[in-house]
C-alpha cells in the first residue's frame, strides 16, 4: 500500500516534469482529479452494492459467450466449439482465437448498436459528462468527449462532439486525446473479460471499472502535462443518438462495423506478432545477457519496471509485469492480456495480477496512435498539424494514467 501512494505521488510528477508549462497547472484539478480515482475505486470495489453489480456483469459475459458459441460452433463446427470428431489429445488444442474469441467482437457490435438506438448507452454517457464537468471544471464538450471514451473507441468519441473539436483550445484537444488512450472500447471489454476470467474471476466487472477510474485520471494527466491556459467550451448541444432507422437496422450497422474490426484485429495482430518474431531473430545475433538471448520483451521490460514497481509491484515480480506492460504499450493491450492469462503460475501474485489488470486497460500504443490520429485529423483537418505533434505525448499521456489507475487499485488492495 505504501510502495502504490509513493507511487502514485511519483507517476502525476513524471507528469509534471514533461508539461509544457509547470507554472501553468491547475493544482484543484490534481486534488480533484486523485479523489475521484479513489472514490470511484473505492465505491466499486469495496462497497458490496457495487461490487456485486460488477460480478453480476461477469454472469452477462458467461450468457455473450454461449450465445457466440451457438453462432459459431453452427458455422464453424468443432473449430468454433461445436463437439469434436476426434479425440483431444493436448487439453485446450481445439481453442483457436480466429473462431472462438474474436466473433465475440461481431456480437457485441452489434448489441452495442441495439443499446444505442434505444437510448440506454447514451443516458449513461450524459450521466457520466455531468459529473465531470462539475468536479473537474472542464467544458460541456470535452466533459462528453470524455464520458463517451468510457463506453465507445477513440474515434467514435469525438464524432459524437465533432462539430467543437476544431474549437477546442490546445489543452481540450490534448485531454480528447488521452482519455482515448487511458481507456477501452464496450466492444473490446467483453473481449478482454473472457480471456481474463480463468485467471481472475469478474474480470468484467474489473475491466469496466478500470476503463471508468482512468477517466478523470486522464484528465488529470492531461492537464498536467498541455496546462489549460484559454477559456473552455462551456456548453455543448451534440445531440447522442444512433443513424439507424430500426432496431434490426441497428444490429445490421453493428454487425458491419463489427466485421470492420474483427478484419482490422486479425490483420494487425498477425503483422504485429510477426514483426515482434522478426525484431527478436535480429537481436538473436547479438551476445546473450546471463545466459539468456536479448529479446523485445527484454528489453522493454527493463524500460518499464520502475513504473510498474511504482504501482506496487514487489521487485520480484516487476521483471513479468514490465514485460507486459512493455507488450501493451509497444504493440496492444490484447496481446498483453493474453500473455497475462497465460502466464506461468507463480510469476504474479493475485493482488499482482489485478493491478495489471488495471494498468494494461487502455489503448495507449503506437497501432492506437495511427487509429486516432486519422480519426481526429478527418474530423478537424485545421488541426492536423497540432494533432500529430501531440500524438506520442498522448500515448504517454494514457500510460501514466492508465498506471495510476493500477497504482489506486495497489493501494485498495
């Protein structure tokens, strides 16, 4: 507990210290900002109410999978979990990611279309906007831009609050950007929760939670390293609401969209996976260190373990979990959860596991930044240029936060 406060006081100055402007920060927003993060980890993790309403979610996960599987194993047969017509000779052999998990992105899509069409997604999304705007003093727009990161993906965002991101001041495009970083998408969750449960019961409910924690830590984040120096948008009138005419035209869309990102997934984890196969071959041809071939993992886990001992790791287990975080934020955190769920028993603790559990929970990585800043510059082409200067500061950006949201949970648990 005490290794996660030092922690926590270290991430927000390493913050500080690469702002454009340390005079210039708000210091009410970083009060602001770390009590909400307690309050909200607090509230959903050690209040039986809300926490029993985040393992109830885990039961809803169970119901998407088994209804995937009826889809999947009709399609696919045994590949996709129908009865297999040999014996099983390696336990767990006849599970492959292509048709047992990734359709569970076109299932989701397409219910998350359905919830927005009947107004249940952007009730709570409205919700979550009054209540950041009213403790964290930003302005109507970026309050909404931000809520909706909780549920939705990094473009999706700020489409919904497009017409005010060319207006919005340097510091709001900034903070825009982070919490795409520092959080995940509704159609991802489900994803990262499945593969999680066997290592982590209520994985759901974890998951969702972190993507809400990280929200006024990016903030916060954001605001400490691009300070506000002009006048907010105050108000906003964006309207939520969904193009579809139907609710069977509303899971028509989602399934579509859903078909979009599953090609995307499966297209950049089979480049990524190789790329990473290829970099350590390279590195093969240079001198082992202890004994052991110089890898990636290697050496990003050297980069990343004081920031994973800053969130509470013990010393001997930091070397695992900065290999992790090392693999999320390099390539993806899909990549890293599923290193995560398969890793060897006794290299992380539980209370180890759930911290990056939190940690990891976000998109902030190179393949992230190509996504948003596409997105952002089709949206605001005046703001192109500013957009790619900010790009790598926001993957920082959502790193930091992403690990003081782990080193909040550090502290809890």
């Amino acid at each position: 507990m005490i290794q996660s406060c030092f922690g926590l006081l270290g991430l927000i100055l390493i913050a500080w210290a690469i702002s454009e402007n340390r005079r210039g920060v708000h210091v009410k927003i970083v009060f602001m900002g770390l009590f909400l993060q307690i309050l909200i980890a607090t509230l959903m993790l050690k209040v039986s109410a809300f926490s029993n309403a985040m393992m109830f979610l885990n039961h809803a996960v169970d119901a998407l999978q088994l209804a995937t599987e009826a889809g999947t194993s009709f399609i696919f047969g045994y590949l996709g979990g129908g009865p297999l017509p040999f014996a099983e000779i390696s336990p767990g052999a006849s599970w492959t990611l292509a048709f047992r998990a990734l359709p569970l992105i076109l299932v989701v899509s397409a219910l998350s279309a359905l919830l927005f069409y009947w107004r249940i997604i952007p009730v709570i999304v409205k919700g979550f906007s009054f209540i950041l705007q009213k403790t964290m003093n930003i302005g109507g727009a970026l309050g909404l831009g931000v809520a909706a990161n909780i549920f939705v993906g990094m473009v999706e965002a700020p489409i919904i609050i497009a017409p005010y991101v060319s207006a919005m001041s340097r510091s709001e495009l900034m903070t825009l950007m982070v919490s795409g970083m520092a959080t995940i998408s509704g159609t991802v969750l489900v994803l990262y929760a499945s593969i999680l449960n066997p290592v982590l019961p209520g994985a759901i409910g974890h998951i969702l939670t972190a993507s809400i924690i990280s929200a006024p830590a990016a903030i916060l984040i954001a605001q400490l390293m691009v300070p506000e120096t002009a006048t907010a948008l105050a108000e906003n009138n964006a309207k939520i609401s969904s193009t579809a005419s139907s609710s069977m035209d509303a899971v028509t869309q989602g399934t579509s969209d859903g078909i979009k990102l599953v090609i995307s997934v499966v297209a950049l984890l089979l480049v990524l996976v190789a790329l990473v196969s290829l970099a350590n071959q390279i590195l093969h041809f240079l001198p082992d260190v202890y004994g052991e071939p110089i890898t990636l993992q290697r050496i990003l886990s050297i980069v990343m373990w004081p920031i994973v001992w800053l969130m509470g790791i013990p010393a001997s287990e930091a070397s695992t979990a900065a290999g992790l975080m090392g693999t999320k934020t390099i390539l993806n955190e899909f990549l890293a959860y599923l290193q995560l769920a398969h890793l060897s028993p006794g290299l992380l603790s539980p209370r180890s596991t759930i911290i990056m559990t939190y940690a990891m929970c976000g998109f902030a990585n190179l393949g992230s930044l190509g996504i948003l800043i596409g997105g952002l510059t089709t949206i605001a082409p005046s703001r192109k240029e500013e957009i790619v200067e900010m790009g790598i500061k926001s993957i920082i950006g959502g790193t930091l936060a992403t690990c003081m949201t782990g080193a909040v949970v550090g502290i809890l648990y």
